[in-house]
C-alpha cells in the first residue's frame, strides 16, 4: 500500500511538473505574441499620424491653388500700348583729382622696383 502511494504521488509530482512548464512555455508564447502585437499596433498608429499630416498638408496646398485660380483672374493683362517707356540719360563718369595723382604715383612706384643700377 505505501509503495502504490508512493508511485501516485510520484505520478502527481511528474503531472504537475509537466503542467506546470506548460504553463510557462504557453506564457512565453504569449508574451512574445503581445510584444509583436504591440510593434505593430505602435506602427500603425505611427502610419496613421503621419497620413493625416499628409492630408493636412494637400488640404493647404489645393487652399493655395484655389486662392492662385481665383487671384488670376484679377489680374489684368498688359500688352504694349499699357508700358510706359523713358529715356534714361547717361551719366558723365566724374573723375576726382586725387584719385588720379594717387594712381599715377603707385604706377611710378611700380615701375621705379624694376629700374637697376644709379
């Protein structure tokens, strides 16, 4: 009789052993389920933020184009009769004195650094 008890509880002790690394391997399934999931649902919502910028940003631009449409034709055309054309009068090139002595006194400069000799 002890040795039947004995060999039962051995039975219950493997059982519960075997459920119980069941339970742990079904837990890390899950877990590693929930953090895929949870990648995933973090991207979407990432995707689905950036989508409504997009729409917001045709939203201003078809705003925009719509205002040029209706601008344009408030803007009159011009042709060649509408422009108005003036003479420019050319301007005499004042040369100022000291600047010309200045001038004329580097360029003797220059040419006295190549004279030799004296």
């Amino acid at each position: 009789m002890f040795i039947n008890t004995r060999i039962y509880c051995k039975i219950i002790d493997r059982f519960n052993l075997s459920i119980i690394i069941l339970i742990l391997f079904l837990s890390f399934i899950s877990l590693n389920s929930q953090r895929k999931w949870t990648i995933f649902y973090s991207s979407m919502i990432e995707i689905r933020n950036k989508n409504n910028n997009i729409i917001d940003y045709i939203s201003k631009t078809e705003q925009y184009l719509l205002n040029e449409i209706e601008h344009q034709n408030n803007i009159k055309k011009t042709n060649p009769d509408d422009l108005i054309y003036l003479s420019k009068i050319k301007r005499k090139k004042t040369t100022n004195l000291l600047s010309l002595v200045a001038k004329k006194m580097i360029k003797g400069f220059d040419d006295g650094s190549y004279q030799r000799g004296y």
